[in-house]
C-alpha cells in the first residue's frame, strides 16, 4: 500500500475540521489539492472514506473505522521526528556541570566519557568547587547543572536525589582500626579527625547527634579538599570519613577504607538542575541521562553506582 503522510494528514485534518475549506486552510493548501489528496488515500484503501453533500462532509463507516488508527500513526510520527529532533539539538552545544570536589573527582568523570559516547559533539565543562557554591553556580547560569550531596540551595534550583551513598571510615592499612571488619562510631571518635569545611563537620555532627548524645565530632583538623584528606591520613595524622565514592582515591593513596556501624550514615547525592528558566537543549539531554542511569540503577541505592 502506497499510503503517503500527506493523505494521512489530509484525511484527519478534514476528518476533524468537518469541511474541505477548513482543513486546507489549516494545512495550507488549495482546497482542490486537498480533495485529490483525499481522493488517491481513498483510492489506495479501495473505499469511500467521506460522504459528501453540497453542504458539509461527514465519515462514511469505513472513515469512522479508519480515522483511530490514522490520529495515532500521524501522531506516533510526529513524536518519532520530534524525538530525532531533540537527539540532534542535544547532541551539539556546550554543557557546564558543577560538582563538589568529592564527586567531581570520581562519578561525574565517568558520566561524562559515557554521555560523550553518545554525544560526541558536546563540549563538557566541569567546574569543581566547594559543596555550598553548586546550587549557587547553577542559580546563576555559571553552570547549567550540578551534582552534589544535598545542602540548602537557592529557591531558582530544584534538586533531585539521584542516589544515597554511605559514609565510610579511611585509614592507613596500619591503623588499628584497620583490622576490625566494621568501624563503630564510637571507636572512630578516639582518634584524631581529619574533616573536610566546616559545613561538613556540622552535617556530620547532627547526624551523629540524631542517632546519640554521647557521640560528639571535634576535628583535629578542617581541610577544603579531599586530596588533602588523604594526604593527611597518609602521613599518619589521623583518619577521616567520607562517602563510598571516594573508595577509588583512598586506594591511590594506598588506604583502607572499612565500613562504619552504631550509626550507618547515608549521604543524599543530589542532580541539581534550573527551576523556571529554559535549559540548553544538551543541559535537557544530560539530565535525561543521568535520571535514566540512575533510575536503571536503583535511585535508593545506598552506594555510589560503578
């Protein structure tokens, strides 16, 4: 069958508007294209589809029965060319993620080499900076996305939690602490703390605080960056807590890393993306993708996907 989309397009525009002058003006064509349209769709199904009078023109049975199924494959075609249309819109242009040092040193990386897979044409821009500045870079348009642990952000950012990853103790493979196969807090907390800012000690210590009192967090030392964590804990000044997804960096640095218990502290690791304003159509495809992976993955799984 040589049906055309033209003839389907005909046959539903006049199906709908109910009069020949009507649908060529909505499809801006001549009346008289629209009746030979009409006219070689109806040759094609070898049956009248319209009943014509002088004054109006109306489904024959046979119009009735088809015209379902020729909505929804004018329909379904027109989401398929919509859809390649946004693949191509979001496979150019330039994207500009935000991300915390922790997470900008391990997941995003490998986020981005398997978005770019597929999108090679993106330019990918990560810009590594303190928690806090995530929802503020992208409230700002400096970035176009974050990926961050939740915090406090402008009201122009949404954040979606893609993920929780567990908190988990590094040491040298020397310490003592290292031959216990789970860490409870309390053990952790007779040791010199290496913590990350300030506001990372705070969450850290309310969550401490929720599960008991007697548990209390006094770093011996705050350090911006989690190399520099490492390298502290490296050089024996002590042992520092961080998310599971820092398990690759601690092995770089020839560390171990052991589960903690009494209690188990979950981090939410957010997608931080623009409230109300338009996003770049590759800002649209990288959300898309990150959701999808991570809604593939299981969004309540408490531990950083590979």
């Amino acid at each position: 069958m040589n049906l055309t989309l033209k003839q389907l397009r005909a046959f539903v525009a006049v199906a709908d508007a109910g009069t020949f002058t009507a649908a060529a003006q909505q499809l801006h064509v001549t009346a008289s294209a629209l009746s030979l349209m009409i006219k070689e769709l109806e040759s094609v199904v070898g049956t009248k589809l319209f009943e014509r009078t002088t004054r109006q023109v109306r489904l024959s049975p046979a119009g009735r029965d088809f015209r379902p199924s020729a909505h929804r494959l004018v329909e379904d075609l027109a989401r398929t060319v919509e859809g390649i249309r946004d693949y191509q819109r979001s496979a150019r242009g330039t994207l500009r993620i935000a991300s915390s040092p922790m997470y900008s040193g391990t997941l995003v990386p490998r986020l981005v080499a398997e978005y770019r897979r597929r999108f090679p044409g993106v330019k990918v821009y990560v810009l590594d900076v303190v928690t806090d500045q995530v929802g503020v870079m992208v409230a700002s348009r400096e970035a176009d996305v974050g990926i961050a642990p939740e915090r406090s952000v402008p009201r122009e950012v949404i954040q979606k939690q893609l993920f929780r990853d567990p908190l988990q103790l590094v040491c040298r493979p020397d310490h003592p602490l290292a031959a216990m196969k789970q860490v409870p807090w309390s053990e952790v907390l007779r040791h010199p703390f290496i913590s990350l800012p300030m506001d990372y000690a705070a969450n850290m210590r309310a969550d401490l605080a929720y599960h008991s009192e007697t548990l209390t967090l006094e770093p011996a030392m705050y350090v911006n960056f989690i190399t520099t964590a490492l390298a502290l804990v490296q050089a024996g000044e002590g042992v520092t807590v961080q998310p599971s997804a820092a398990e690759p960096l601690a092995a770089a640095y020839g560390l171990a890393v052991k589960k903690l218990k009494d209690p188990v502290i979950l981090r939410r690791i957010c997608l931080l993306r623009p409230r109300e304003r338009e996003s770049s159509p590759s800002a649209e495809g990288f959300c898309s993708f990150v959701e999808a992976r991570f809604s593939r993955s299981g969004s309540s799984r408490s531990k950083a996907p590979p």
